[in-house]
C-alpha cells in the first residue's frame, strides 16, 4: 500500500474545511448580491466606520503584540536557564490555560476588571480609589495579553533551547557583558521564535471579536467584530466576507515572514 493515501483523511478535511470556505469567503467578497463582480465590498474597509475600526484594531493588536513579546522574552530565557525536569513542569503551567475553553478564560477576566469585580473589590479594601477597567481599550489589551502570551513564550522559548551553551560562553570568554551577549548573540539567533511569536500572537488578537465583545461591552467595535456584526446580524455576507480577505493580506504577510526568517521550522512550538 503507498503510504501516501494515509493522508487522504487530512487532504479531503482540508479541502472540505478550509479550501472550499476560503474559496466561499473569496466569492462572497468579490462578488454583490446578484453574483455580479465587484471590489465595492473591499474597498469598503476606507469608509469612515470601517477605517476607525481598522486602525483601533491594529493598534491594540500592535500594543498586545510588544507587551507579549516584553514579558515572553525574559521568561523564555528563565526557562532556558533551568533543567529539563523544571522548565518543563513551568511550560506545563503556561501550556495549562490553553486548554481552558478561550470563552471561559475572556469571562473570568470580565469578573476581574467588572467595576464590582476581584480587582476593584481588592482597591476598596485597601482604601484606594475604584477604578473603570472594563469596556476600554485597556481592557482589551489585557484580555489578548493574557490569552495570547503563551503562544509567544512557547516559540522564542524552543529556539532559545536549541542555542549552544558554548557559543554563549565563547562570547563571555571575548569578553562581552550581559548587554552585548542578550543583543548581539541571543536575540540574533532567536529571531526565527520572536517572528514565529509575533505573528502568532498579532493576527489572531488583529482578528479577535470575542475579547473585545465581553471586555469592551460592544461599545468598541474592532473589525473583527464589524466582520461577525455583518455576518450574523446584518445579513451582509459579501461585506463580511470583502472585510475579511483585507484582513487575509495580513495573514499573508505573517505567512511570508515566517518561510523567511523560519525557514527550518525552529520557531514551530510542535
């Protein structure tokens, strides 16, 4: 038997979930409602409204994507640090939020930062002012962090594994500080994590609806959730389906970065 027709399973659930959507999605956005071609659909992402969300979700997304990458860093390299009986007990405790439902995790931050929530109930008790956490962008930046951090720890932390010891030391030994070794030998050497890291933490927070609909009480709308209003309450599919191959440039691009600077695969978290 050819060992390739055990992939048959996988090939005929990618094209039976993947291709014949993306090919739908494609339809959809370049053609109007009598099936006619049309780029009105795209081009809709100048309006006024779709452009205000646009730019408010790249920047959080943006913002979400630097304080994942500041705090993934230092904790990669701790891991790093320890043997592999103890890094791996802590990557478990990282890896353990993920198997929570991502609904679940997003409410309990909405019990957290509610204005009568565990935060705000910790600041009354200490006599400090309460403050209004939930539906702001802050809200939302936290919920991202938090619910994307591991997928930048987990990539930067595998490559950072796989750097010899002795190339660290043969920098210590030419003399070189902290500094010069953090700069000029370990992030060199990890870029292939820090993009795979980066791109997997800023296209699904650039993309997300849900963080935003439970932190940001639907008072701020990301396009994500301009793209799902238009599915399921306007009815709109050909202007939730334009919006969302604007929005596949990025996938794109994050897919063009990483067969760059990841060619071997050594930012993979698998």
């Amino acid at each position: 038997m050819n060992k390739k027709w055990l992939a048959g399973p996988y090939l005929v659930w990618m094209i039976g979930f993947i291709v014949l959507p993306l090919i739908l999605i494609i339809f959809y956005g370049l053609s109007d409602k009598s099936g006619a071609f049309t780029l009105a659909n795209v081009l809709s992402i100048a309006t006024p409204e779709h452009r205000k969300a646009m730019w408010l979700s790249l920047g959080l997304s943006l913002i979400s994507t630097i304080i994942c990458l500041l705090l993934a860093y230092p904790l990669a390299m701790i891991l790093r640090k320890r043997n592999i009986r103890q890094g791996s007990f802590i990557v478990f405790i990282f890896i353990l939020p993920m198997w929570m439902n991502f609904l679940l995790r997003t409410l309990a931050w909405q019990t957290l930062l509610e204005k009568g929530g565990v935060i705000n109930g910790i600041l009354t008790a200490l006599h400090l002012p309460v403050q209004s956490l939930i539906n702001t962008p802050g809200a939302i930046v936290f919920g991202m962090v938090y619910n994307f951090l591991p997928f930048m720890v987990l990539p930067i932390y595998n490559v950072l594994c796989k750097i010899d010891d002795n190339t660290i030391n043969a920098a210590r030994d030419l003399g070189a500080n902290f500094t010069q070794i953090l700069f000029f030998v370990w992030f060199p050497l990890s870029v292939p994590g820090v993009i795979s890291g980066i791109t997997m933490v800023f296209v699904p927070a650039l993309t997300t609806f849900v963080i935003s609909n439970l932190l940001g009480g639907s008072k701020i709308l990301l396009i994500g959730n301009v793209i799902e209003q238009e599915f399921t309450k306007g009815g709109n599919w050909n202007l939730g389906s334009g919006l969302s191959l604007v929005l596949m440039v990025f996938i794109l691009i994050s897919m063009a970065l990483i067969a760059k600077y990841d060619k071997n695969g050594e930012g993979s978290t698998f």
